[in-house]
C-alpha cells in the first residue's frame, strides 16, 4: 500500500482524532503520577525498592538493542555472556549511536561493574557471588529453551526473546518448570508494550473499525539487490573478526560448540538460514505480526492455517547474483499463508470468520513492513511499528477514504464512532495524538519486567501462555506449508498441562 504524504498525514491526524477522544483525559489525569508513559498506559508503578539484578545472555545485535534501551531504575545489568569476544567487546564500546549505544556510553563509568563470562554456564556458576536476579536472553532460537530452563532451574527469572522456543512441546516444559519455581516467565513480542499498537487494539477493542473481516500483514525486504542478504553474517564475520573465527572453529573441532547446541561455527553466526538453529520467515518476522493480529482480532485463538514456503531464489543456478546461487540456507526464502480466525458470533455460527493472512519475501521491498486491518467502518494500517493510519469507510450519509480527515463522535450505542469532512488541505498531525516519539516497546517490556519481578505479580502481558500461543501459530503455519496442507490448531495444543503439541500430532504429520 502506498499513500501519497498528504494521504498518511491525513490517516495518522485519524488516528490520532479517533484515540484521543477518551485517552487524552485518561492521560492527563495519570500524568501527574511521574512515571514513565508505559506505566501509566500498562497499569504499573514506579519500582519501589533495588532494581533488579540482571544479566544478558546473547549479546548480539538484539542483544545489544536492549542493554541500550534497558531502563536504569528498572534493571541493573551486573554481567553479560556471550561466546563470541568481538559481541563481548562490541558490547562495551556500542556499534550504533543510538539502537546499540554500548554499556560505556549507556553506564559511564559504572560500565566497569558488569563482569564479563564467555557462555551462559560460566555465569550461572557464579550467580550466588554475583547477587543475580533475572536474566534477559536473546540468543539463536534453538537454544531459547535449553538455556532458559537451565536459568530458572538456577532460580534465576527469565526474559527470553521471541519466539519463545523451537517446539510447542519447550514452550510446554518452560511454562510448567516456571510456574513450579513460582518464577516469572516473559516473552519479548514487544508489541504487548508498544503505546502504538495498545492505541490500535483499543480502536479495534471499542469497535470503531466495525467487523473484521480481513487482515493483511506482510514483511517484505529486498536481500538480492543491490546487496544480498543480511541474515547471511559468515563472510562478514569471518574477515571482521579472525580471531573468533578461529575460536569457534577450534570449539567445533573439540565438540564444545556442540555442547551449546551447534554443529559448527557457521551455525551459531548464520542461525537464521538453517532449519536446525532457526525457524525460518514465520518465526522470525511473522510470528510479530501475527501476535498484533490476534490483539486486533480479540486475543482469540486461530482456527485454521494453511499456506505456501518456497526456497525460490537463494541456491538456484542462473538465478540472482552469485552470492545468492552459491547460498546454502535451509529455510524458504518467501512464504505466504492464510489463517481462519473466529469472529465475535463463531461459536453460533461458523461463517463467522476472520480471514489473516501473511507474506514474507525476499526480493522486494516496495511496501514497508506492517499490518492493514479491514474493517466494515474503518480501515486501520500499522506501519513499521512507528506509525498508525486510520480511514474511515465511505457510506451514504458521509465520505471516507484516504483522503477524508475524520473525527471521532458519540455513536448511538456510547461507544466512539468516525465522521469525516473533505478536504484537500495537508493535514498536520494531531496533538491528542501518540506520543511522537513512539516507543517500540522494548524499554516498557524491561520496565514491566522487572516490575513483576520485585512485586511478584502475575500480570506480564506477554507471558509463557500468550507467547505460546504465538509460537503455536508460527510453528503450525511452518507445518501447514511444510505439509502442504490446510491444518485445523486444537485447543489442547494451547494448554500446558496437556502434552499434545502439533509437531508430535499424527493427523498433523501424517
Ligand atoms: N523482538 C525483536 O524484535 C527481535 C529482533 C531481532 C532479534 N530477536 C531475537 O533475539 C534473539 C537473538 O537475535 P540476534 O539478532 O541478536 O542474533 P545474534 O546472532 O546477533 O546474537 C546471538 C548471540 O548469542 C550468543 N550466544 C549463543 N549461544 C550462547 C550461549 N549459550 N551463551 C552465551 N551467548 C550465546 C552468540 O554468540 C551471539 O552473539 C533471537 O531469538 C531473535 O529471534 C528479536
């Protein structure tokens, strides 16, 4: 979808008009509590009491991204662990001035009280010593559960990065060894935190957009020209860094790579591309989208997913730039599925569907990243996490469209609903409207975090059951494609006290 400025600069003053229209008091009235802008739309409170003890495990570039963004009165980072030296380094002096600042410029001179360790089992050694609390990990997909469950059988409260683990099945054994430790499980689908989207899913939740009938979220990049694909690190790496070359080689050799979950040292650095590291497109990128598409729909559960995975264009002769031909990723490089969800009146009839569906590609990028929510009254569009549009259907008695500025009115039954006037002047954005700098959600996921850490609340809003539930939707969708088949989610799938889990599922692999 591509607007003219006028025509986004129009959608983002909807957007604005229609979410202003209550949360404004709503704001106004909780400002005067002086914590930050997640607290106050996400219900917590400044932390009473020591910020909690952490360590990073994995601090590579997602890594990095939130030691920058982790909030000081909050967390305290007391270690960091990683296997790669150069990341260790990289860690301290920052490789970005602002997404990956480094602890120097992030701590001053506290930066020389984080201690350093080369994997995870050297810190959990020295946990007690260090006081450690919580650890936050971000390492490759594969390894999300084994080292999780080896912190929290530590004692340690754990923060992993999405998707919550590799199989339905690890999500299962996180959840349960969680809660038997009474220790606090979060999964970092940042959107549960972004201001944007809780503005979104309010509109969605009044029902200013009316009936949703379909959902259209994508992820497209362009990894063949002019460059070929940033997922693809080795070379990189390899000519950067020699030394750490030669470690992980030397760890290859000896078998100890293998003791943390890789066969060989490209797999730890490429883990993205390989089927046994990574889970390909939908748990990478999908697995976001579809987490904002089921907070739009409700938080309901899918019904259904089928779909379509292909390694189309990486590792085919005469295809794309030599990089590409000589590519020897495992996973497919551009997919596209379709997922059934209930509508509010599923249960009495099953018609009553909403329609999501879902492509990543790799070689076009035209259309930035983001999700379009069709509804019967209103059209909403996220773009790139920063940026909501909304537009109002035409109808008789009003216009609409992309081009029509609306405001939001007393419907007949309380609730907000959109008029719209004409105009063809540019519209400015709204001052009622999200915060210009918008979050993307990282810092209030550490804030919360930490929150319910020190208070032992059971309120994340992305724990082990709602990222489950994520992982069962991207790893399903894997299978549909997979398969080649239309796939129907079972509720015992999505509880964690059963053990059926659809990559074990016989109808489902047979
Ligand atoms: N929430 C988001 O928007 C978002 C964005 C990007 C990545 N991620 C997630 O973050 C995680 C990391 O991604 P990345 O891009 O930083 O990958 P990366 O390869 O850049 O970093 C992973 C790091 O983990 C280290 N590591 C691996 N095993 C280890 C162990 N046992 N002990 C210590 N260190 C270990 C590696 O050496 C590496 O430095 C992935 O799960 C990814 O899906 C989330």
């Amino acid at each position: 979808m591509q607007l003219t400025p006028e025509q986004q600069a129009t959608g983002k003053h909807n957007f604005g008009q229609a979410v202003g229209v209550e949360r404004r008091e709503f704001l106004k009235s909780t400002a005067a509590a002086g914590a930050g802008l997640g607290a106050l739309y996400f219900g917590y409170n400044k932390l009473k009491g020591k910020p909690v003890r952490t360590a990073f495990i994995g601090t590579g570039d997602e890594g990095n991204v939130l030691i920058s963004e982790h909030p000081v009165d909050y967390m305290e980072i007391v270690a960091i662990a990683d296997l790669r030296p150069a990341n260790i380094e990289r860690t301290f002096k920052g490789s970005h001035p602002v997404a990956r600042k480094g602890l120097i410029k992030v701590l001053g001179p506290d930066h020389t009280k984080v201690q350093r360790f080369s994997n995870h089992r050297d810190l959990l050694a020295k946990k007690d010593e260090l006081g450690l609390e919580a650890v936050v990990i971000a390492v490759p997909l594969n390894q999300h559960a084994p080292v999780a469950i080896e912190c929290m059988e530590a004692g340690l409260h754990v923060l992993c990065e999405k998707l919550m683990a590799k199989t339905v099945t690890a999500c299962k054994e996180m959840i349960r060894l969680a809660e038997k430790k009474d220790l606090k499980l979060a999964v970092g689908h940042q959107r549960h935190y972004s201001v944007l989207y809780a503005n979104a899913a309010y509109l969605t939740e009044q029902g200013v957009l009316g009936d949703i009938k379909f959902i259209r979220a994508q992820w497209h990049r362009n990894n063949s020209f002019p460059k070929s694909d940033a997922w693809q690190k080795w070379d990189a790496f390899a000519k950067a860094h020699p030394e750490d070359k030669k470690l992980l080689i030397d760890m290859e050799k000896d078998g100890s790579l293998r003791e943390f979950g890789y066969d060989n040292a490209r797999k730890l650095v490429d883990w993205r591309l390989y089927n046994e590291t990574g889970g390909g497109l939908m748990a990478e990128l999908g697995s976001h989208q579809l987490d904002a598409a089921s907070i739009f729909l409700g938080k309901v559960h899918p019904v259904a997913v089928q779909g379509y995975g292909g390694k189309n264009f990486f590792g085919i002769e005469g295809v794309g730039p030599k990089s590409a031909q000589e590519d020897t990723r495992d996973i497919d490089d551009q997919i596209f599925v379709t997922f059934e969800f209930p509508g509010k009146q599923y249960e009495q009839n099953n018609r009553d569907i909403s329609v999501v569906t879902y492509s990543s590609m790799n070689t076009n990028r035209w259309e930035p990243y983001g999700e379009a929510v069709f509804g019967s009254r209103a059209t909403l569009v996220m773009k790139t996490e920063k940026e909501a549009l909304l537009y109002k259907e035409a109808s008789k008695a009003s216009p609409g469209g992309i081009e029509q500025r609306i405001w939001a009115i007393e419907g007949t039954n309380g609730g907000a609903a959109l008029d719209s006037y004409e105009t063809s002047a540019p519209a400015t954005a709204s001052k009622s409207g999200p915060a210009e700098t918008v979050s993307r959600g990282y810092k209030e996921e550490m804030e919360h975090f930490c929150y319910c850490v020190r208070t032992g609340r059971n309120e994340l809003r992305c724990d082990g059951r709602v990222a489950m539930a994520d992982a069962i939707m991207a790893l399903t969708a894997n299978l549909a494609m997979k398969h080649k088949k239309r796939i129907e989610f079972k509720d015992s799938w999505f509880d964690p006290a059963s053990d059926d889990a659809p990559e074990t599922d016989v109808q489902v692999n047979s």
